[in-house]
C-alpha cells in the first residue's frame, strides 16, 4: 500500500500535539483491530500520517496499547450507557480510547491526562471528523454521564470475567485449567506494560560497560541476567547509548535463555528457523564463531533481520522458505537447530496486547499441528548427536509442554535439561515474558 493510500485512512486537521490528534489516530487503530488487523500493522499504518511527528505517534501508539489492555472493562461500561453499539466503528473506538484513559490510573494513582481535558478533547476530535461530526453530542454526553457515576459504573461494570481481567472468556478459562495456582498471577502479568530490557553484544561490550554508559545518560538500569539489562523506564532506543552502533540490543531476558542452552561451538553450522525478526540469530551470532541460516517464510521480516546484522556488524546466510518443507535446504545436516516454531503468541501478551482479542480458541489446535509438522522436518536435518531446542513464546500446555512429549516420543529423541515453561513475571530482580524450551539430541549414528 502506497503511502498516500495509507495516509487517507487517518485524516485530520487537529493539531499534531494536541491530544485531540492522538485520540483520533488511536481511535483509527482500535478499530482496525476490530476489524481482525494486527495493532502493529493498524499503527503503522496511522503513522503515515502526513503530519505525523514522533511525539504524536508516541501518544498514539500509548493510548492504543491502554485500549487493549483494559477492553474488557470498556467495552462493559459502553454497554450500560449505549442503548447498542455506537457506530461507525471509529465512533465506539474513540469513546473506548476516551474511557480507557478515564479510567486507566497510573501506579503512582494519578490518571494520564485530566478528565474534563480530555472529555472537551474527545468532543473535538469527533467534531474534526467528518464521519462522526454529528456524533459528538454523544460522546460528550457519555463522558460526563461516566465521570458523575463512576464509581457506580464501575461496580456495575466489573460482574463479568471479561471486563474483570480484561481477556475474553475462552482465554481466562484456558489459563484457569492450564495453571489453576497461577492463573490470575499470569492474567495480572499480561496487563502490566513490559519493561525495555536489552541484550548487551558481548562481542563489543560487557554489562559493566553498559551500565556505565546508561548512568552517564541518566538512565537507570539493572542487570537480570547473564546478559540483560532493564532499564527503569523504557526510552526510544535512539536515546540508548550504544545501540545505533550495535553495543546492546533490545530484547526480552527470556528470551535471552537460547543461544547459551544450544551449546554452540566455533566452527558449528547452526539454522535458526523462524527466525525474523533476528533477534536471536543476533545472539547466536554473538555467542560463538557459528555459520548461521536465519531462515524465515515471510520476505518483509527478512529485511527486519538484515538490518540487525547490519547494525550489530555480524553476518547470517538470510533465507526465505518454509520451515515445515526442505525445498531450500542443501542437504547438509546441521550441528544445532533453534527451532522458535510459530504459536499462539500467549506467553508475551502483554507486550502485543491486542492478541487476546484477535486469537480464537480453535487457533492453538491449528498451530500447534503446524509447528508439529515443523519440529518433525527440522528434525531430519540434524547430525547424529546434534541438538534441536524448541522453543515457543506460549503458556498453552499444547503448545509446549504436551508439544515436547509428543516430539520426543515419536522420534525418539533424547531430552536434556532445559527451563521448561518460564512463566511472565513481572518482578524488580526477575522480569520477563512467557517462554517454552525443550532441549533435545538425536542419538548417535
């Protein structure tokens, strides 16, 4: 799609700056992720804004990230003061991103934005658009209806699990069955914003280096692991010291746990499937002097790899194919496989909020026979005595840890010691994403 096709799907003579534009452009979001589209892709899109600066596209992403978070109790609060849905779709998105900020406070219990500002800045970005103009008496009215009877609405609101935990129901359920100890621990963690946790490029830099250099800018820093580093309070990462040139890169501490459980050593041929966006094929690459395939299915995540290496200053053989077919494989066995085989996406929900809403039930059942089929081919081209780590961003049973035990047993594979099911957390010390690994080794020839 052109950019000035893009531009035309949001429209506005508001201010840039104003909060007024931001409402707008996140309200264009929400809807389009109502509409079945990925909130990554609808962003990016609304960022083709013409006038779009940096600023703006940040409050913009900000708010429709909140949305997603707190849907659940949004959407029960317009059911009780709309007779039925408001419509257009972008008239119920903008009424969800004004009261998502209503009602969003803050850890230190101040709210994002001042109510009545935003009511009058609400009312003025419907007045802006030419297809809600006549709606804005509706949202102005059920802004203020919200702000008299707040509390009452809220009660009222909060008698369902949806707008409780702000997940549909299939997914509360699932999480209750999988993990009945830990599934509001779990619920609570998708609804925190993650942290900016970075890898530090031990080729280039160590974590003592790093911290020095982020305390020179003023940023306080903490490292968790080996070599991750959170950072207090996430920043562009143009303002990351060192990351333009390729000294630390931005990546979650769990899913740092890869490249040092493969066992890599100078000289092996390692294939990281699925591999966009390159994230640990970068680490890989840091780690030992490997040959590596970074293989991927999808052209334009190819190129988000490409630019990694070309930043971190290291090479990768980057190919496109199906890693569930082996019409691009040479026929030469591989010394270690990661294999970040695709899922549900369940276990890193809170840094892609908007999946709870997209995914369906059926969908685990649907991915977890392709990444079957996937683990079975990368299978047939390991070495005798090689490794394969599977790896899934998944809290679903079925997508890891039933996965694992039905690799194992049909192909006989022997399983090593591995974390498991790394559960999200959301600790000062221990801080990360929902991740499964299953380390397995074909038996000698």
């Amino acid at each position: 799609m052109s950019g000035k096709k893009r531009a035309t799907l949001f429209s506005s003579a508001l201010p840039p700056a104003s909060l007024g534009f931001a409402l707008l452009g996140a309200a264009h979001a929400v809807a389009q992720v109502a509409g079945g589209v990925a909130l990554p892709a609808a962003l990016a899109q609304v960022h083709a804004h013409p006038a779009m600066h940096p600023q703006a596209a940040g409050a913009i992403q900000d708010i429709a990230y909140r949305a997603m978070r707190r849907l659940g109790l949004v959407r029960a609060l317009l059911r009780m003061m709309t007779r039925q849905i408001p419509e257009p779709a972008l008239l119920n998105a903008l009424l969800i991103c004004a009261l998502t900020l209503l009602t969003d406070v803050e850890d230190d219990g101040k709210m994002p934005y001042e109510p009545y500002t935003l009511v009058n800045q609400s009312v003025t970005a419907a007045a802006s658009d030419p297809a809600l103009s006549r709606a804005k008496g509706l949202v102005n009215a059920v802004l203020r209806r919200f702000l008299r009877e707040q509390d009452s609405l809220l009660q009222a609101a909060r008698n369902t699990p949806e707008a409780v935990w702000n997940y549909p129901v299939w997914w509360i359920e699932a999480a209750q069955a999988a993990w009945p100890k830990d599934w509001t621990t779990l619920l609570m963690a998708g609804n925190k914003m993650p942290p900016l946790t970075l890898r530090v490029n031990r080729r280039q830099s160590d974590v003592d280096a790093c911290l020095a250099r982020l305390k020179a800018a003023g940023m306080e820093a903490l490292q968790i692991g080996p070599d991750a580093v959170m950072l207090a309070n996430p920043v562009p990462v143009s303002r990351i010291p060192g990351f333009a040139e390729g000294l630390v890169s931005v990546q979650d501490a769990a899913a740092q746990y890869a490249a040092p459980l493969l066992d890599l050593h100078d000289g092996m041929r390692v294939l990281d499937a699925c591999a966009a966006p390159g994230g640990k094929t970068g680490h890989l690459l840091e780690t030992a002097d490997v040959r590596v395939l970074a293989l991927d299915n999808d052209a334009e995540r190819l190129r988000r790899i490409e630019e990694n290496m070309r930043r971190l200053r290291l090479h990768a053989d980057i190919r496109q194919g199906d890693a569930a077919k082996q019409d691009w494989w040479d026929g030469v066995l591989y010394d270690r496989i990661l294999a970040d085989v695709p899922c549900t996406a369940s276990g890193i929900v809170r840094r892609h909020p908007d999946i709870r809403w997209l995914r369906r039930k059926t969908d685990t059942d649907q991915l977890t026979t392709l990444s079957a089929q996937i683990l079975d081919n990368l299978w047939r081209m390991l070495r005798p005595d090689g490794k394969l780590l599977f790896v899934t961003c998944s809290i679903w049973p079925e997508e890891s840890e039933k996965q694992a035990a039905a690799f194992a047993e049909r192909n006989h594979a022997a399983r090593l010691s591995a974390p498991g099911q790394l559960l999200p957390t959301t600790g000062r010390e221990v801080n990360h994403d929902g991740l499964f690994y299953a380390l397995f080794q074909k038996p000698p020839s």
